[in-house]
C-alpha cells in the first residue's frame, strides 16, 4: 500500500515552524514519501516553504480555542478523510488532530503523546511530561528517536526558486550598493533591541563603509518602530519594508549581505537560507539555538537560558558590542 503522509504542527510563529524542518523531512526520508502539512496560515507556509522537495502539499488550520476547538476537529477530519492518509504525525502536544485521525480511521496516528494526547495515538512509546521542559527541537529529536526515525541533518535549510523571486520588491532596484537587513522587532516586545541603537549602528557602519543601505525589516503591525528609526537619523539610508509579506521579506534576505536582528521570525529565516545571520540577545535564551546557523550577540554579563521580560535588558547588548562582533566576522 502506497503511503500518504501528514504531519501537522500548531504554532503559529514562522521561526518555530523553522526549527521543525529537519525533523519534517526526517520523516518524509524515512517514509520515502513527500508529505503533506499542515499548520497555522500565520507561518506563511505555503509561500515560504513552496520548492522544498519533500512537501507535496499544504493546508492550513486556525487551532482556536473555546467553541472553535470542536469546529476544528470537524474541519481536520473532513481533510483527514478526503485525503485518505495513512500516516498523521503530530509535532507538538496538542490533541484535536489526534481526535480527528481517529475519528477518520487513520490507521497510524504517531505523536509525542504527552498528556491526553497519548490516548488518541496508535504509537505506543511517548514523551515524558518532563520532555516538555525541552525545547522544540530537542522535543522533535527526542520523539524521533523513539520511533526509530533517523536525524541526518539537525539544521534547518530553506531553498526557494529565485525566478518566483524576480517580480518583487522592484521598488527598491534603484537603491545600488551593499544593502543589510536589519530585523527591527519580535513577536515578543522585550526581545527587541531599541530603536535608537539600530539607528545609530547603522549609521555606523555606514560611516565605516560597511554597507551603504539598511533594509528595516518588521511586520506591518510594527511599522511604527520603522518610522521611528528613519526619524532618529538624518541619514537617507534606510529602506522600509514594513509593509512587505514573507515572501517580499525572502527576497530582501536574499539581496543582503547579512541579517542583524531581534530574536524573530526572520533571523530564523535568513539563518536557514544560509545567509549570514546575527542574533541580538540579551533577556532570553541563546542554548535554544544550537541547531541553527545563527551567530549570537550578547552582552558581557548575559546569563543564558534565562527569560527576563524586560525590554530594558536589551539596552545592556551596546551598539559598539554589536559593531565590532559584525566587523570581526
């Protein structure tokens, strides 16, 4: 029987989606089959992750609380049914999934099983609630191993055809010199650096001729933080792509020489399309990202594995800490 495999992941955020990649394509090597998957329309998936080779499909769900739980349940059986797979992994501990694979007679329903999860699933050796404490590769590469799944590769890589790429972004074209992108906010506030730093490292490492543009790069809802930047420098440095989408992002990405960001979605991004990617830390965990290719800024005191929510502590990273760890690499 020819397998039909579909691995469904909830979060919402693009850089934890990013981590689970190795383990996705794990599967889909240990299955000799491309998949199907299934997350959050916020992850911008089906953009971002379009041309790698081992997803053939993608299908987006909401993962609501309250009332909406069950209305999810109903619309991932229906998928689960019409699809006809044989395989439903789950890469995180939520349930309704689970409950819908089982109601749609999945044969096989393969998850990390902590809590009530576990009783939804055909696999029989699971986390411990323990795992939990792990972090989400940690958790995915331990839930792997279980299930006698092979890791080849723990990094996440991101290839995307540079010809869907060629149509974007043409309003930045006449702006010619070194340009690098600069990840100005986070999903969580205190992760990101301030604004007034940003504004005077690049002009900086403007005026030591280290590039000659600033890609500013936030999400619509945070385009006020870009504005403020421009405002702080009487410098015409600075590109606004505040009200680009991901795929706009991917291709500013890819015309920088380097990313310099908040602890984001697009550091992750940039880090897994092998661009050179620096990490501004200093309130929460750098130990997270051992798996990726993100080269980490902090200050001299940091203490990792430590989430401090206080945007204060992202004044203690200096800008000529950050200016001379970029200029030395």
């Amino acid at each position: 029987m020819k397998k039909n495999i579909c691995i469904v992941y909830s979060h919402h955020k693009l850089g934890d989606l990013i981590w689970q990649l190795p383990y996705i394509k794990s599967i889909s090597d240990h299955h000799e089959s491309k998949i199907t998957l299934v997350t959050r329309k916020t992850t911008q998936s089906k953009d971002i992750l379009a041309d790698l080779n081992y997803i053939k499909n993608f299908y987006y769900n909401d993962f609501r609380k309250g009332f909406f739980y069950w209305l999810d349940v109903a619309k991932l059986y229906i998928f689960f049914k019409k699809n006809k797979f044989t395989h439903v992994y789950l890469l995180d501990k939520i349930s309704r999934p689970a409950i819908a694979a089982k109601i749609a007679n999945v044969e096989n329903i393969i998850g990390p099983g902590i809590k009530n999860q576990k009783k939804w699933l055909s696999c029989k050796k699971f986390l411990d609630d323990k795992d939990w404490n792990l972090n989400y590769s940690e958790q995915s590469q331990k839930f792997l191993k279980i299930n006698n799944i092979e890791i080849k590769n723990k990094i996440p890589n991101i290839r995307i055809d540079k010809e869907r790429l060629l149509h974007l972004n043409k309003q930045f074209d006449v702006f010619k010199g070194k340009k690098i992108a600069l990840g100005i906010d986070s999903f969580e506030n205190y992760k990101m650096w301030p604004e007034e730093y940003f504004a005077e490292l690049a002009e900086k490492m403007h005026k030591n001729k280290l590039a000659d543009y600033f890609y500013l790069v936030c999400g619509p809802k945070n385009a006020e933080i870009a504005k403020k930047i421009i405002k702080l420098s009487d410098k015409k440095i600075f590109l606004n792509c505040s009200n680009l989408n991901l795929l706009e992002i991917t291709k500013v990405l890819q015309s920088s020489l380097y990313f310099i960001g908040n602890n984001s979605g697009p550091l992750n991004l940039s880090a897994a399309l092998n661009i050179k990617s620096f990490g501004l830390f200093a309130n929460s965990p750098i130990s997270q990202l051992k798996y990726t290719n993100i080269i980490t800024i902090t200050p001299k005191d940091y203490i990792d594995n430590l989430f401090i929510k206080n945007r204060d502590e992202m004044k203690k990273l200096s800008v000529e800490e950050v200016f001379n760890k970029v200029k030395n690499n």
